[in-house]
C-alpha cells in the first residue's frame, strides 16, 4: 500500500503522528503523583457501568480531573512557574498568595475579610453571650500572619504602595483587641510573638507557611491555660518545663498553594510541655475526615480540671504539644467538624473552647450564634448553672 | 470538551490526530463524525440527542423543502417555513422558553436544559435549509456527509458558522492535507490557544476578582479596568477560539472561514461589525438584514431592519434585558453613523480610535452584567470618574502574569491598521505569508510549549461563547 501519493502528504501524516505523540507524552510520560500534587487531592475514576454512565457529564468531568492531576506536564512547569516567580520575579504567580519583602508568602484571606460582617457577626454573638467570669464558653482569636508581619508585606519592587492591602486586616485586629478587653472572661487575643520564638530559635512565622512556628505557639499553652484558671503564676510553671522535642518540617501551606515544593520547607524543632507528676495517654476518635483527626487525651494530675473541648482550625496544630498536657481531659475536634461531632456524641463537658486565626474568628462567631443551644446542650449541668447565673 | 482543556490536548486530540494520519482516506470522514460525537458527549453527555434530532431535523426537512421545487412560491415558503420550526424547536425550548415562563410568572415549569453548542448548531442548519430553498446547493443526499458538516468537531460549539456550499466540495472530495497545509493548521491552532490561555484566561482573572470585590470598594478605577479586561477577555476568548477552530479544521482538510478580523482596530462601528464574529454578522445580514429589506428600500426600512437584526441578534446571545441593550447600543450607534454620515468619515484617524475604544469598553458592560441594573451601576461608577485606589482582591490578582496579558490585550486597540502591526497579528490568515515558515514554526513550538505549561497551571476555564 503507498503511503502517500505525494511526498508533501506523506510528511504531513507524518507531522500529525509526531504532532501526536508529542502531545500525548506531555500526559503520558512519567505521568503519576509526586511532590508537586500532594496539596490536590486525587479524583475518584469514573465508574462506567450503563450507558446513562456514559452520557452522563459526571464521568467526563471526573476524567478531565484524573488527566488534569497526572499529567507529566505538571511535575515540570507548576515548580518552574512558581520558582520563577519566587526566586525571579519575586511574586508569587498563583491568585491567592501574596509575595512579601525577604521572600515571605501571605495567605490572600487574610486580605479579603468582611469588616462589615464580622462586626455584625460579633455584635450578634456578643448579645448573646453572659457577661460572666469562669465562664464555660470561651474564644481565643490568634493573630495572623499578615497582622503581626505587616512590615514585610511590601514587595521589594513595584509602582505602587500595598499599605492597602492590610487595611482591613487591621481594623478587624483592633475591633478584636478591644472586644477582648470588654469581655475578659470571654474573648481572648493571642498575637504571636518574636521573642517567644527566638526563645526556640525560631522565626515566629516561617517564609512558606501560614501557621506560627512551633515556638511561637508556645504562647496558647502560657496564656489560655492560666485565663482558664484563674491562675497567673501558672504561666511560670510552663515555662518552666518547656523542652525541644521531635524535628518536624513546618506546614509550607503558602508554598504549596503557591506551586512550590514542599521541600523548600525547613526542619524545626516541636517544642513539648512535660509537667512534673503528670502522664497522659491519648485516644484516637473515630473521624470521617482523615485530615481533620480527632483525639482525647487524659493527663492525670494535669492543673486544670474537669472535661475541656478544644474546637479549633489547623493553628493548634503546632500549638499541641506545648498545650495538650495542661489539661485533665482535653478532647480536640476541628472547629469545621464540631456540629457533627456533637450531633454523634452525648458527652457532656465542663467547657467548650473555641480557638481560630483571625480570619475565620467572625465566621466562628456567627456558626456559635446559628447553633448556640448545640453547644450548650454538651455543657455539664455545673457549666449550664454558670451560664443560668449571669 | 474545551480545546484548552488537558482532557481535549493530551488525550483527544493526540488520538484523532494520530487516526487521521494512519486510517485509509475513505475512512476519514466516519472517524471524524465518530470522533465528533465523542467530543459532544464528553462536553454535554446526553444532550447528543438534541443535536441528533437537530441533524434529523435539517437533513429530513431539506429533502422536504427541495422537493417543492416545482410548487408554487407560496406553498415553498410555507414548507420552509415548517421546517424552520422543527429545526429551531430545541433552541425555543430550552433557551427561550425558561426565560419566557419566569416572565410570565411560572418559573416551576420543568424545562429542558440547553444543549452545549445548540445555537450554533440551529444556525448551522438553518443556513442549510434555506440555502436549499434558494437553490444556492443542492440538498444533501448522504446522512453522514450531513452529519459531518453539522457537528464536525471544531466549530461544534462556537463557530465559526460556516455554510454548506463553503465545504461541501471538502466533505465529499477533499484530500490528504499536505505539509504546508498541516503546518499552518498547528500554527494556527497554537496561536488560538495562545489567545486563550495566555490573554483571555488571565484577564478573565481580573473580571473575576472584580465580581468578588465588596461592592463598597469599588470605585471608577475597578468599574473601567472591569470593562477593560472584560472587553480584552471576550475578544481574545473568542477569536482564540476561532482560530483554534478554523487550524484543526485545516488539518483535517477543511477550509473554515475566518471570524474576526482586528475588530478592535475599526474607526466606526459599521467596521467594527465587519470585523466581529464575521460569519454570525453575514449569517444576520444574508437570512434576516437583506430579506428585510437592507439598503434598498429606502432609508426608514433601513433602520428598521437595521434594528430588528441587531435585536435579533442580541436575542441570540440571550433573551435578557442587558443584552437587548447591547443589540440596541449598536443598532443605534449605527444609525447614527449613517444619520450624520460618520461612517464615510476620512481622516482623524486617533480620535476617532479611541472614541471608538471608549464606545466598545463601555458597550460590554451590559454583555457581562447579569442584570441591568449591575450594569447601569458600572456604567454611573465608570462616568463618575471617581479614581481611588485599588481594593486588595486586585492587588493580588495583579501577578506579572496578568498585567503583561492585559498590556498585550490593550495593544489590539491601538495597534495601527496594515500589515505586521503587531506580533497578534503575525499568524491571521491575512498576514500569514510574512513571516517565513520557519520562524513561524519556531515561535509556534515555543508559544505551545507555554501553553501547555499554563494550562497546567491554570485551572479549567470554560470558553465564554459556549454559552450562546
């Protein structure tokens, strides 16, 4: 069979097969999961069983996902890109980080916060809320990144000024600040600071990463255990037996949304609370989301007594080991778990402690006031009598 | 399926191209129908039986329409009227109808959803049958040659609409595509999905960050560099489409028309419909503008069926308040052009350039605004001139990457007219004989190989015009 009856066909066909492979490679070729996809989780396949399946979007939808994920391409441009832009052009190329001076990375919620809305929200929850002391519902809102490393938020270069960008951010850490100082017993403002990082030899925030450094979350252990208490001294005690413990690498969230690997992370040390004549044992909860990881830990002799539950997002995470031993029975849910945690449990505790980042406090705020008898209905009956007697 | 997408470059596409070189000729035209249906079911899934009945409809209602031939004038038009109403049934359906029921208050009604690509494709055959009627061509006697015209892969979903009688010859004749051919094929492709990914998607960023600013932030700077980008988007969207469509169709073997022309660069709006979506402008002025009347009734019959086909028109991209007022901004503007003479203007060339950028800026607000209310808004913030800085959503959706996008799309406005104004324009049909090959190929390897690594980056956006 000819091939071709003109050379100029023959190469053509010969232009589409090269044209082809070459395409095809881009997914095929060293295709699979690796450093660079590990913050996207990978699709289901699309199940094919009917011809409803095959006609239905659904399934094409799925495989355009699964082809997107493993594409080889992937493994090459995502780290290029985002070196280029971190190392050379020194902004980030991805939407939602923002590239500061000495190459630190901001999550852009942090920017986006409704002001309005978080001040209703508040003002809402506020209403509700008994003004009164040892009480059993208690906020922490801590600082983020963008509020405590405001300095670095300019970029080395530009034509312009980004003073803007941190104006809300700032005017809801100041509305926060004061509402923590009219309401004590309730709201509780930790911002994350240098010199308990340095103590560890820490930075407070590392470049790549939205959490606070191990060492600086130091700081929930030393001040929300003692406001629990009533007991300022207690501040003492855990400074006292705070020791360097395991190396980890710090998260690199803001590398990995920005494309970069994970690797550009660095190793730090956790920094761990051993009190003198305590002991913990720790009880994994079933949890239907394996990132969002439930557990119970019994210390015996712990300083604060009774049954605690500890609502909280991804910044206890560092925050664990220096806390967790300070309590007699400390249960430990994320905050976006908790209504389902509660609707499958008929536990009841002696005190629900809710604690986020800033830029979620306002939406915390507003899930308490949507769903308050929840809550309360977990309270022990000595909680509720607390709350009865404002 | 979106050309940009990965599902449609790593995978379709290897595999059509690689069929089409090695099946035998004969074949080709089964595979690309088969392949064709793929592409559709793999975009809109079960809505193929729309576009099957859309087929059935225009291949069985031509043959009825030819066969009247011999009949009187009055029961020909009445046949091809019929027709016309079986074939547009679908696009009544599921476009119209829903929005009819919410007008008259019975938003319950269950309705069908509208098929990917409907509107293009009723055109399509609606073209079809009346060029029967006309005795323009001849109706179509193999179902599969039919079918092959009507949902061939490239212009299945955004055009360019292109008329039988312009491939006929192919469908039935064509030939093995030659190097030369195949090459400006990929060249062409590559620059489209160069608009694409490159310009569009990333000014569609700043159109998106801008919808999801407070409405308190927003000032006269974000309602212009709104219009701006979104005016960029659309263009570059568009044509980039376009012209991956009408590269695939080359490398397949088809000749598609082409469908923008430097529309930006026009001096008055009559050349701005010369340039813009070129093949839906002929299609309005060929079945709807000249049996109306056109120029040669007078001028009050003029305007009207001036107005009537820009209604008509902007009824096609969707039965909504803000884009009759967008119809109704142009069909006026021409008017105008032709009451006070404007449109035979010479000279005053940079004036007349960037009152004709204002007046296209300004006239995609309402083509962008779900309500008209949103796009009046815009329009008061844009003409209060009330400069402030940019909310912080913009900074941060102002990477490198966006702001050389849209520098690149603000060049198309001011690009002066001729040959080789502006690398945009290195790779449109009309320029293509001035670059040599080579370095066309070289710079179109290059500008792939961006792509393909910006289509990984980005996320998956969809192709404005699938909408329609």
């Amino acid at each position: 069979m000819a091939l071709s009856d003109n050379p100029s066909r023959l190469w053509g066909r010969i232009a589409l097969v090269m044209t082809a492979l070459a395409l095809g490679s881009a997914w095929i070729v060293g295709s699979g999961r690796d450093e660079v996809n590990e913050n996207t989780a990978l699709p289901p396949a699309p199940k094919i069983e009917s011809v409803s399946d095959i006609l239905d979007t659904r399934t094409y939808e799925q495989f355009n996902a699964q082809i997107r994920a493993s594409a080889s391409a992937r493994k090459l441009f995502i780290p290029l890109i985002a070196q280029t832009g971190y190392d050379v052009v020194q902004r980030s190329m991805r939407l939602n980080v923002w590239q500061g001076s000495d190459g630190q990375l901001f999550f852009i919620e942090d920017f986006l916060c409704d002001r309005v809305g978080a001040r209703n929200r508040f003002a809402q929850w506020a209403e509700q809320q008994p003004p009164i002391s040892d009480s059993p519902l208690r906020f922490v809102v801590i600082a983020d990144k963008s509020t405590v490393y405001a300095d670095q938020l300019q970029p080395p270069y530009g034509p312009f000024s980004v003073t803007a960008l941190n104006h809300c951010n700032q005017d809801t850490y100041s509305d926060f600040s004061k509402i923590a100082t009219q309401a004590p017993d309730l709201v509780k403002m930790i911002t994350p600071s240098a010199e308990l990082a340095q103590r560890w030899d820490q930075e407070t925030f590392y470049p790549g990463d939205t959490h606070w450094s191990p060492g600086a979350a130091t700081a929930f252990g030393l001040e929300v255990a003692p406001w629990i208490q009533g007991q300022p001294n207690l501040r003492d005690v855990i400074q006292n037996n705070l020791h360097r413990s395991d190396l980890t690498r710090s998260y690199g969230d803001l590398f990995q949304l920005s494309g970069l690997p994970m690797s550009l992370s660095p190793f730090v040390p956790l920094v761990s609370l051993t009190l003198p004549g305590t002991q913990s044992t720790v009880e994994t909860l079933p949890a239907p989301d394996p990132t969002k990881p439930r557990n119970r830990t019994i210390t015996t002799g712990a300083p604060i007594k009774g049954s605690t539950l500890l609502l909280h997002d991804s910044f206890m995470e560092p925050a664990e080991r220096s806390n967790t031993p300070l309590y007699e029975d400390l249960t430990q849910v994320a905050i976006a778990e908790a209504a389902q945690y509660l609707e499958s449990t008929d536990r009841k505790f002696d005190r629900i402690v809710f604690a986020s980042v800033m830029r979620n406090a306002s939406l915390l705020f507003r899930d308490f006031t949507n769903q308050k008898s929840l809550y309360t209905s977990h309270l022990t009956v000595a909680a509720k009598q607390k709350l009865s007697n404002r | 399926m979106v050309f940009s997408s990965p599902a449609f470059l790593f995978l379709f596409l290897p595999v059509v191209l690689a069929l089409s070189a090695l099946l035998p000729w004969k074949a080709q035209n089964w595979m690309l129908v088969l392949a064709s249906a793929v592409f559709y079911i793999w975009g809109a899934g079960g809505n193929i039986a729309t576009i099957i009945y859309i087929t059935l409809a225009g291949f069985i209602g031509a043959i009825a329409v030819a066969r009247t031939r011999s009949q009187s004038s009055r029961w020909r038009t009445l046949t091809l009227w019929i027709v016309l109403a079986f074939v547009l049934v679908p696009l009544l359906l599921q476009k119209y109808l829903p929005v009819a029921l919410v007008t008259i208050g019975r938003p319950d009604v269950m309705t069908w959803p509208l098929a990917l690509g409907v509107s293009f494709i009723t055109f399509h055959a609606i073209s079809y049958v009346i060029d029967v009627r006309r005795g323009v061509i001849q109706r179509e006697r193999n179902l599969k040659d039919f079918a092959l015209y009507l949902l061939l892969f490239p212009h299945q979903i955004a055009g360019p609409i292109v008329r039988y009688s312009e491939i006929v010859d192919e469908v039935k004749g064509r030939a093995r595509p030659r190097l030369e051919e195949i090459s400006y094929g990929a060249v062409r492709f590559i620059w489209g999905l160069s608009k694409k990914v490159l310009i569009a998607d990333n000014a569609g960023a700043i159109v998106h960050a801008i919808q999801a600013t407070p409405a308190n932030e927003v000032s006269a700077t974000t309602a212009w560099l709104a219009a701006l980008a979104f005016a960029i988007q659309i263009y570059f969207d568009f044509s980039g489409y376009s012209d991956m469509a009408i590269g695939l169709a080359a490398m397949f073997g088809f000749h598609f028309p082409e469908n923008f022309a430097g529309p930006y660069r026009s001096l008055t709006v009559t050349e701005f419909w010369r340039r813009w979506h070129v093949t839906l402008s002929r299609w309005f002025r060929d079945y709807v503008y000249i049996p109306l009347g056109g120029n040669r009734h007078g001028r009050a019959r003029e305007y009207i069926a001036l107005t009537v086909t820009f209604l008509l028109t902007a009824f096609w991209h969707g039965a909504t308040w803000p884009f009759l007022v967008w119809g109704g901004l142009h069909s006026a503007a021409l008017i105008l052009e032709r009451l006070t003479g404007l449109r035979d203007v010479k000279g005053w060339v940079i004036p007349r350039r960037i009152l004709m950028a204002l007046f296209i800026v300004f006239s995609w607000v309402p083509f962008n605004a779900p309500t008209l209310g949103q796009a009046v808004d815009q329009w008061q913030l844009m003409a209060s001139l009330d400069f402030q800085a940019l909310p912080p959503v913009l900074i941060m959706a102002l990477t490198p990457i966006v702001a050389i996008a849209l520098l690149i799309g603000c060049v198309t406005f001011f690009a002066p007219k001729g040959n080789l104004t502006t690398f945009a324009f290195i790779f449109t049909s009309d320029h293509r004989r001035a670059l040599r090959p080579a370095i066309s190929a070289v710079l179109a390897v290059v500008l792939l190989i961006v792509c393909v690594a910006m289509v990984t980056w980005n996320d998956f956006s969809p192709f404005l015009y699938f909408a329609f």
